[in-house]
C-alpha cells in the first residue's frame, strides 16, 4: 500500500435465518490476517436461531472490533445500505452469512487496492453439485464464463454480460465508492449486485483477483433459489444501470462504452450476450449508444489489440475450457491487467 498507515476494513455481514451457517462465516472473518478489521453483522428479523448463533459466536471472538445488531425485517439491500453507511473505514468489504471467506482472502485482496475509488472481486469456490440452473451447475457455468471472458479486453465487458462476482459477498470496495453509486437497489432483491457493479464502474474499472477466496453456498433457502423465476426482468433493470451513464464521461479509463472503445463496442454489442437472454446485448440498448461514431475515441490500436483478442479467443475456446477453473482465472487476470497497462501507458 502506498500509506504507511495500515487502511481500516469494515466486514459487513447481513444476517438473515442462517442459524446453520453464520457461526463459520463470523469465525472466517475474525481469523484473517488483516490487523485493522470491524466486523458489523446486522440480523435481518430472523425467525431462526440466528441471532443465539451470532451472540454466541461473536462471545468467543476476541482481538476484532465487533457489532451485532438486530432490526424487523426490511431486506437484504436496505440491511447492506444500513451497515456500510454506519461505518467509517477505508474500505468495506461484504459476507453473506451462508458463505464464508477463505484464509488470507482481505490481505490478497487488498495487494490490489492501489487507486481510489476501488472494486475487486476474487474467484468463487462452489457447493460441490451447486446448480447455477437446472440444466447447469455453476463450476460449469462459471468456467464457460471465464472462458468466455478471455475474449474480453476487461472487467467490465465481462461483467455486461453476467455477474461474474457470483455475489455482493464478494466485494470488496472503497467506502467513497458506494456513496458514489448510491448504495443498493431495494426494488432489485436479485440482481442489486449485478446493478452495483454496472453503475461501479463508471467510477473505477474492477479487477478480479485470481485466487479463489470465496466459498459460495447454493441451498433451499438462500435468495438465489427463492428469486430465480423472477431473474430476467430484474436483469434488464439492473442493465438499465449501465444505460443511465453509458453515453457520458466516465472516470473509469476502460469503460465499456462507445467513449472509449468505438468499433469494439459495436462489435461487442451486436455479437455477445447477457446472461439473462439469447439475443444480442445491444437489443436491449438505446439506438443512440449502438450508431456513435465519437471523434473522441481513445487510440485505435487499444480497439485493434482487443478485436485481434476476441478473434484469437474465439478460435481457442474448446481449448481454453479444457484448463482447470484456477489456471482460466489466472488466464484471464493477466489478460485484464496487461490491458489496464496498455491504457495507462496510452494516458501517460
């Protein structure tokens, strides 16, 4: 880090009638490596033993500063909104309280953490059997996506088309940045991550940290099952997200947007798209955004480099599915870094 002194991380954890679950996501908070750590979990009306389990839990806890608080219940993004504008440290990162966080998880991610505002999200590990759909589980899925993205200049591309963070348990970010998106989105109980995510990164491109530090739960009652029917018209509002800035400045430097990349971006949003559907994700864009022809652009052969990319990308894709998920991850880490230094570099 560039400050001597060491940044302060607030753990927040929306707790919700996971009674069999909490007690290992607490203890996986409280045993990182991080020597300026908070951990604030706030139980969201719970009609489980939740809250025995976490006063219990947090008693055992010593060394880490610790809150617990309980509320009626409001929902997940009213709970996250609450916790993270009640803390005043640097950066904040969040836990699911049916997930967990592997060892070492804030140290290596906060390697990272060299600009401000900041994003970051780490590979997931997933509930052997976890089904991202009925017809696919998500070690598949997520594996197709990293291949995928492989054929992407950045973060951002990936994350047009799915949610590749999985879940907002696994962000990590500065708190100056959730003031500038504005929080979560209540009205999106499904895909306010995806949505944060999309409005993110109009202020900072996110990077993805390779290691898989993050263990994801899929079971009966987590939101992702009890939501899932309802997942494709939630999407397209989180994508207007993106709309409301996709046409204006962006700080973020590698934005996916006309803006920065103008024959990319078209090729993009005519050929790739969104999880959420089959069709192309320039179907559900503006007209405007698809037809710009921006004088402004910034340097053509970033545009080359990254069309020359998708080409490669696409001939090598059964090759690149053959790779284990952590060697894809690392693939496409290293891809998304050499393209952020290519376009520092065409700033400097």
């Amino acid at each position: 880090m560039p400050s001597a002194r060491i940044p302060r991380i607030a753990v927040v954890i929306p707790a919700y009638n996971h009674g069999a679950y909490i007690a290992e996501a607490i203890r996986s908070v409280v045993t990182q490596d991080w020597p300026n750590l908070q951990l604030y979990v706030l139980d969201d009306g719970s009609q489980d033993d939740t809250v025995a389990v976490v006063e219990k839990t947090l008693d055992q806890v010593s060394g880490v500063d610790c809150h617990f608080a309980t509320q009626k219940n409001v929902g997940s993004a009213v709970t996250l909104n609450r916790l993270i504008a009640g803390t005043d440290a640097d950066f904040v990162s969040i836990l699911n309280s049916d997930d967990y966080y592997l060892p070492g998880r804030l140290k290596t991610m906060m390697a990272f953490a060299d600009e401000h505002p900041f994003l970051a999200f780490s590979g997931v590990r997933f509930d052997a059997g976890a089904m991202a759909s009925p017809e696919i589980g998500f070690e598949d899925w997520y594996k197709g996506k990293l291949a995928y993205a492989l054929s992407l200049p950045s973060c951002g591309y990936a994350l047009l088309t799915a949610n590749l963070a999985i879940s907002s348990g696994n962000f990590l970010f500065s708190r100056r940045l959730f003031d500038d998106v504005g929080g979560f989105n209540k009205e999106l109980p499904l895909t306010q991550d995806w949505e944060f995510l999309l409005k993110a990164m109009r202020s900072t491109e996110p990077h993805l940290v390779p290691q898989r530090l993050l263990y994801y739960r899929v079971h009966e009652t987590n939101s992702f099952r009890e939501l899932f029917d309802s997942r494709i018209e939630q999407s397209r509002q989180a994508l207007a997200g993106f709309l409301e800035w996709s046409d204006l400045h962006a700080d973020n430097r590698l934005a996916p947007t006309p803006m920065t990349w103008r024959r990319f971006f078209q090729i993009f949003a005519r050929s790739c798209s969104p999880a959420f559907s089959a069709d192309a994700i320039g179907n559900f864009m503006p007209d405007k955004l698809l037809n710009t022809n921006n004088s402004k652009q910034q340097g053509a052969a970033l545009d080359d480099m990254a069309l020359s990319n998708m080409l490669l990308a696409a001939k090598a894709r059964q090759q690149n599915l053959l790779k284990s998920t952590d060697v894809l991850l690392s693939d496409v880490a290293s891809q998304w870094s050499m393209m952020r230094k290519e376009m520092d570099e065409h700033h400097a």
